[in-house]
C-alpha cells in the first residue's frame, strides 16, 4: 500500500527521484515501450478492432492498469517512487510549479514547439523521442493551443458537472455517447452537441507531442492520467450503487459486440477484466 500525492506537495527529492526514475527507464528503452503500447492500442471506433483503451467503456480501468504497470516499472528504479497526480483545475497556468526547470520543464519555444527548459528538453541529452508520431526526436509541447484556436484547461464546474452524472457509461459506447461519466471525462467533442472535454482538452492544451497516439512521449501523460484516475474514485464514492456499465456481454446484433469491454471481458494485453480493476484501495491511495 502507497500514497499517490498531488503533485503539488512533492519535495524537492520527491521530484528529483521521480525524475530520475523516468530517466532511467527512458536509458534503458523501457520507457519506450510504454509508449509504443499506447500507440498499439490507440484504436478509434471508426475502426472495427476491439478497443479497450480509448472511445470506450474501458478506458478507465485500461488506464488504471496501464499506470500501474508504469509504477511498478519506476518502483524496479526506486522503490520509493509513486505517479503523482496533477490537478489541472487547479494548477492551471504555464506558471504552476509543475512545469519548472526542477520538474517537467515548460512550455514549447515559438516555430518548432521545442521544450528547451527542465530535464526533458533535448539538449540536456536525455531525452530523444523514439517512439513518437511525427520525425521530430525532441518534446514539443504549445500551450493553450494556436492563437487560431485557443484551448482552456477544464474547470472544477466542468469537472463537477461530469462526476454528478450516475450513470458511468451509456450506448452506443463510443465517442458519441451524449450521456454517462466516461464520456463526460473521455471528453470527446460532438459536433453541434458539445465542445473537446475534459480529459481530452487538457491533452489539447499542452499540445504537442501530448496531442496524439504517442502522449506518453511527455512525461506529464503520467500526472494526468493519474488525476483521471482519482477522478474515476471520486464519482464511484459519489454514486456507491452505480456499476460499471456495460455490466454483461452485448447482444449479438449490437453493433458494437467484439469491439468494447463489459465488466467481465479480458481487455489486452493484461488478459484483466474491468471488474478486477474497480477497487485500488488495496494497492494505493490518494493523498
Ligand atoms: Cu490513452
Ligand atoms: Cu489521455
């Protein structure tokens, strides 16, 4: 049992050793992996392939595995490393301390977008993209988006209105679901209906090597996911009767049968159901 704290209340050890941790891994090409599995698994529902990660109902549990995995593989490093979590409604400026020279470095330089400051800017040496989506071999981030078209990070109303919802999941289990606590946090924009999301929006926001299939390429995917995932402990404590839906398979016509996770479905590669992934109170805590 480990505590996962804000990101906030990290010492300067505390954020020293995490770093290093991360570095390590990245030295010894495990760090890619991680990447280069979130891309595998980056599968859209314009696609016919099961997806267990995003535009779905797994994509909690899928996550809260992903990182677990990612802790464990920091915790080989330094066994006393946690992911913490980045409260993005709250430390919401490119001035918040999580993204100074002694943590994750700041924003993307005007033209190429290039992080030029903190541990994993491309000069320090450490830090090379090898499993990203464009040939760039450097992190890119541009916050707020093009001054075209400005992204805001999610407010704690929006936040709000997402964990009020009982439901944690509707059909037609995809991007365009309009109803439900994943969609809400997922964050998938509908034309006409809703803008980007929570979730989605903060990856916007950063931009960058952060906008695509290859997000873990910045180090901050950890912190984020990690606040998307008390997010998810949050609204089952808000609504102690609600389940994670769907709850059995799907019917044979439905369209999207073969494609989500119900409760009980192994979801690749763990071969772990989203029922044994409900509860991490065993495991860790938020702090
Ligand atoms: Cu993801
Ligand atoms: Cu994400």
């Amino acid at each position: 049992m480990y505590s996962r704290k804000n990101q906030r209340d990290l010492t300067r050890t505390e954020k020293k050793r995490l770093v290093g941790a991360i570095l390590e891994l990245k030295r010894s090409g495990r760090y890619d992996e991680f990447v280069s599995l979130h891309r595998q698994y980056y599968v859209t529902d314009a696609e016919s392939r099961p997806r267990p990660a995003h535009m779905t109902p797994s994509f909690f549990p899928w996550h809260r595995r992903y990182l677990l995995e990612f802790e464990k593989a920091l915790q080989t490093v330094d066994a006393g490393v946690t992911v913490p979590y980045w409260d993005w409604t709250r430390d919401n400026t490119p001035a918040a301390s999580l993204w100074a020279d002694d943590f994750l470095g700041g924003d993307g330089r005007a033209g190429d977008r290039q992080v030029m400051t903190g541990p994993f800017a491309y000069a320090e040496g450490n830090w090379s993209i090898r499993a990203g989506i464009t040939e760039d071999r450097f992190l890119r981030r541009a916050f707020g988006g093009r001054p075209s078209a400005p992204v805001t990070l999610p407010t704690e109303a929006e936040v709000d209105r997402a964990l009020k919802d009982p439901v944690y999941d509707s059909a037609p289990w995809n991007s365009v679901t309009t109803t439900g606590f994943r969609n809400r946090i997922e964050g998938w924009g509908i034309r006409g209906v809703r803008g980007v999301g929570n979730h989605n929006r903060v990856h916007r926001w950063i931009g960058g090597s952060m906008g695509g299939a290859a997000s873990p390429d910045d180090p901050v995917f950890w912190l984020h996911h990690a606040y998307v995932d008390l997010l998810w402990t949050r609204w089952q404590k808000a609504h102690p009767r609600a389940r994670y839906l769907p709850d059995r398979g799907l019917a044979g016509d439905d369209p999207q049968r073969g494609r989500i996770f119900a409760l009980d479905d192994p979801m690749p590669p763990w071969d772990v159901k989203p029922s044994q992934l409900l509860d991490h109170s065993g495991l860790y805590r938020y702090v």
